[in-house]
C-alpha cells in the first residue's frame, strides 16, 4: 500500500480534530444534513433512510422473511451440493431456502426429503413420467404421487443424492424451482384441454407460457406467501380454479358488449382459499387470452409490493383485498400494464355446461374423434412399476403423452377407436383400472403423518381403508367425493369435498390419544360451489367407516328423488341431519 499525501493526511487530522472538538464540547449529536454535509446540529440533520423490505423495516420482518431477506432461497444450490457431499441434513435457514429447489425436508415425520416437480398445465411425456419413476426407484421410496394440483411428488431421498435428482429433472426437461416455499406453485389448466369436445378454448398455452414468464423472472420469486394460477378451458372435467388466487374461466359473449365483439375471453376470479373457506370472486373483469399472463404477472407484482411480510397468518393475497377490496387491486396492477381493464357483467356471459363429476375416470371421446381413458390411481399414489406400465400404455396406444389431475390420477389421451379395447384390458393388467365405484373414484387424501410433520392422521392409508369397507356394503348411483386431509392446512381441500375430514387427535375416555378427523359434509366447487360446513367433531377413525356408512344409507333412504348427497346434507340443517341419522341407527339396531 502507498502511504498517504500531505493531502490526505491533512484532511484526515482536520477531520478528526472537528469530532474531537464536537466530544469536548459535550456534543453527543453527529449527523448529515440534505447537502450530505457533517452536523452537531439536529435541527439540520436528515435521519438516514431505513432499510425497509417494500415499506417494511427489516425489524418487523416475520422469520421467514428474513430468511429469505439474508439470502435469496434461489441461489442455495452450492448447500444443496454441500449436504451432498456430506451427505447430512440441511439446518437453519436453508431448511427453507431449500424449498425454492422444491427440497423438503420433512422431519420428524420421515428422516428424508420430498421432492416436487413443477408439472406446468399437468401434461407430461411418457419419456417424462418414465424418468420421473426411475428418479424414484433409483433414490427415493419407489413411488409417484400425484398431487392436488396436478402434480408429482417423489418422497425419502437422501441428501447425497439431492444434485442427482435436480440434474435428473433437467435433463427430462423439467424443474421444482419455485415449487415450495413463498412462490407461485404450480400452474394447473384442464386436464383434458386440446380434445376435450365440451371446452371453448384450448388453455394449455396459456398454462405453459404463465409458467415460462414466471420462470424467467427472478423478481417473481419469494412472495409474501405461496399462490396459485390455474385456466380453465370450460371443458368437462373440473380444475378447481376458483380455489386459487387467480383464476381464469373461459366464457363464450354471443353478441357485442361495449364495443367487445361476440368470442371466447376470461372471467378473472381472484382470492380462492378454501383452506379459509373462501371461493374466488368474479373481479368483473373480462380478458382477451393475451391478456391473461400480463395480468397475472401485474397482480403478482401488486401482492409482492404490498402483501405482508410481518404476519404469515395474514400474508395471502386474500388479506391485500380484504384492506383494500377488488376495485383497488385492480387499479393498482392497471397501473402496471399497456391496456385498461374492461368491466362487464357476468350476465353478459355464456358460461360452459356444469362440469361432469367424477368425469376424470372411464372412457370418453375427444373432439377429434379419438378417446381418452381415466385410469383410477387410489389417493394418487402409483408404485414405479405401475408408472412404467402406464407409459408403455400410453405409447403403444396413445400419442406417448399422459396428463394428471387435482383428482390425483392419470388420463391417458389420444387413443383410436381400434385399439381401445387392448387399451382397456392393458390397464387392468396393470392392477389399476380405467372404471370405478362412485366411492373410489372420488376418493382424495394428503400425504398424511407419515410424511408430513403437521398431519395429525394417516390419511392415504385411512383412506383407503376406508373406501374398502364401504364400497362391498353400499351401492350409490351418483358419486361422492371424500376428501382426507391431515391439518388445517387443507391440502386436500376438504371444504370442497361431499364429505371433507380434517385429522385431528383424539383423546378418548381412558386418556389415550388416537388419530381422528373433524367431518364437513356438502361441500362443492365450480357450478356446485360450497363451503362445507362441520357436523362432527374428534371422531376416532375407528368409529368413522361405519358412521360414514350410516350417513350414506340415510341419504338413499331421505333424499328427494335424485337428489346428490351435498345437496341432501345442504338442505338439513346439523342438528335435523344428526337426528335422522340417530333414527336411523337406531332402526338397524
């Protein structure tokens, strides 16, 4: 290093002669004024700009926040590589940080990681679903999970192989960035959109380019909280949609409305979180289809400058329009694009055919003449070996491309007239099949406690084991949806099932704890659309199976002509459904 100049040394003791003499003048005050100018004097000082997060100091932060304001959960990749080679668990903040990989470490319920993809508008290859079975066979527990968004988790990978399993999902074209944590999950479009005959709209491109824009742009990442996109193409089988933050509905004008000509455009709804009991709301807003990605990255934009980052409780987009209302969030995200919004009544809209339950199993034609196959997968999970045989299906008979479901199962599409048949009969050699009682077919369930650390139940295996005792015992004409979900968290949506389960801990009369679930009953969405509303509380699972059976006989014995069971459980009130089913037990006694 050179020594300091003359020049330098003499502004340096000046410098310091002026703090000295500040000190023995007993003046503790030293600051800059608007000139960037040294002062003793408050009066002409400016207070130096905190460092906030979007207008929120850096104290107020809730932990996550933190985290994520210490370093971005994106560039943790050299601690993935780092566990790896140590092959050790991760600890601290990268616990989160790693989820921006879609790496969750699941402890205590399981000494290992989850992975889960991104699945953009749920279609995948066979190449695709064949590599994601050999990532499972290879270094996790031997299955695939389809998820209640459409997509693919992979479960009990060891940190050494954490690296392998990202290079392996960008070699089959794929990604888990994003995928956990306070990003936008997966973005989900109509499983059948492209041949399904009912839809207005094939909405797979805007599925794929919304997926694409957010991968490409980085400021996109770490919301105050997760969100969910999902397009649907009006076609028959139901997306949820309007359990998302965004969604959009395609909808046919059949004249002129304020100068939009007759044509297929979107409804926006906005705010879904059923976990909270709440639907999407119409926004009032009608899109053309190029409109749509803009606008959703507008109001992502909107929530990233203005949702909480103190609160995680309240740190939704949901909460950003309950302060503000529907009107300013979309005067603020039409600050953010090229166009204005168009306001136009619902009423002035065609809206599709109610969606067909449990329409995502059997055999159905396309609009090109072709058929598609909905293969039932029990709660969604499918053994690697079975993944195998459901791609050579669906190459040897299809195009080689398979989609998935928020139903948690698979559609094979694309199969002519002349090879159904086989198809069909390849399917049941499988030991899956393409048909289903009214029971299994709507059957949903989380992970459950023995993978997920806030699960109070085994809601895949009590599923199961639930629909095997009902399904010798009863017969339904009309299928019901029983959803399981372990939390309150509702993974698996259990407001919106016929009959929801909530699992909970029970503690019986001699002190011990056993698992149970909280039951809703009449839940709905799309045109059926209901919250579910609780009748029981703390039910051991033992004592479920029989009473769900007792429910379902006093729904064929009260209901009025066809009447689906949520709306036989809607038109009670609790205490009047409660007392007919106690009649009812009563009789069989």
């Amino acid at each position: 290093m050179q020594p300091f100049t003359a020049e330098q040394t003499g502004y340096l003791s000046g410098f310091m002669e002026g703090l000295k003499q500040i000190q023995a003048e007993g003046l503790p005050f030293l600051g800059q004024n608007a000139n960037g100018q040294f002062t003793h004097d408050p009066t002409l000082a400016v207070a130096p700009e905190e460092e906030a997060i979007y207008g929120c100091a850096i104290d107020d932060l809730c932990k996550e926040e933190r985290i994520k304001y210490e370093k971005n959960g994106l560039d943790c990749y050299d601690e993935i590589a780092k566990c790896a080679a140590e092959n050790k668990f991760v600890e601290g903040g990268d616990l989160f940080r790693f989820k921006f990989h879609g790496l969750f470490y699941v402890t205590p319920a399981q000494e290992s990681y989850m992975l889960r993809c991104r699945i953009p508008g749920c279609i995948l290859t066979s190449a695709q679903l064949r590599g994601l079975a050999e990532l499972s066979r290879d270094w996790g527990c031997g299955n695939c999970d389809v998820t209640t968004r459409g997509n693919i988790q992979v479960r009990q990978l060891m940190p050494e192989n954490l690296p392998n399993v990202l290079t392996k999902l960008y070699d089959l074209g794929l990604t888990s960035r994003g995928s956990g944590a306070d990003n936008v999950r997966n973005v989900t479009a109509t499983p059948t959109t492209g041949f399904d005959k009912d839809e207005l709209l094939d909405v797979m491109p805007l599925a794929k380019g919304m997926h694409h824009y957010i991968m490409n742009n980085r400021d996109l990442y770490g919301l105050p909280r997760k969100f969910n996109i999902s397009f649907d193409s009006g076609g028959a089988i139901s997306v949820c949609a309007d359990t998302n933050d965004i969604a959009f509905y395609a909808v046919r004008l059949t004249e002129e409305v304020d100068g939009m000509v007759p044509g297929v455009y979107f409804r926006m709804q906005l705010c879904g979180i059923t976990g909270h009991k709440q639907f999407a709301t119409d926004s009032g807003v009608l899109l053309t289809p190029e409109e749509t990605i803009p606008v959703a990255a507008a109001i992502l934009r909107v929530f990233i400058e203005n949702g909480d980052r103190t609160n995680r409780k309240k740190a939704r987009l949901k909460y950003v329009v309950d302060k503000w209302g529907i009107p300013k969030l979309l005067e603020e995200a039409e600050k953010k694009l090229t166009f204005p919004f168009r306001h136009i009544p619902l009423e002035s809209c065609e809206v599709p055919q109610p969606k067909v339950k449990h329409g995502h199993y059997g055999t159905h034609k396309q609009s090109n003449g072709e058929n598609y196959l909905g293969v039932v997968t029990p709660v969604g999970r499918i053994p690697v070996d079975q993944v195998d045989q459901l791609c050579d299906i669906a190459d040897e008979f299809g195009s080689g491309e398979i989609r998935l479901t928020v139903w948690q199962n698979v559609i094979i599409p694309n199969i002519p007239d002349d090879k159904l048949i086989a198809a069909q009969a390849a399917i049941r050699a499988t030991g899956l099949d393409y048909e289903s009682s009214n029971i299994s077919g709507g059957l949903i369930a989380c992970t459950g406690n023995l993978g997920c650390k806030f699960a109070a139940a085994n809601t895949k295996g009590h599923a199961i084991e639930l629909a095997a005792y009902l399904e010798p015992k009863l017969s339904l004409d009309q299928p019901v949806n029983i959803h399981l979900t372990g939390c309150n968290h509702s993974c698996a949506q259990h407001y919106i099932g016929d009959i929801g389960m909530m699992g909970v801990t029970v503690k019986l009369p001699s002190g011990e704890k056993v698992e149970g679930y909280n039951i809703v009953l009449g839940g709905g969405c799309d045109d059926d659309q209901y919250v579910a509303k609780e009748v029981f509380k703390a039910i051991p699972f033992s004592e479920i199976p029989p009473l769900i059976e007792e429910l379902l006989n006093t729904y064929l014995s009260h209901r009025k002509g066809t009447e689906s069971f949520a709306h036989f459980t809607r038109r009670l009130e609790i205490e009047e459904l409660k007392s007919l089913l106690e009649t009812s037990t009563s009789k069989a006694a």
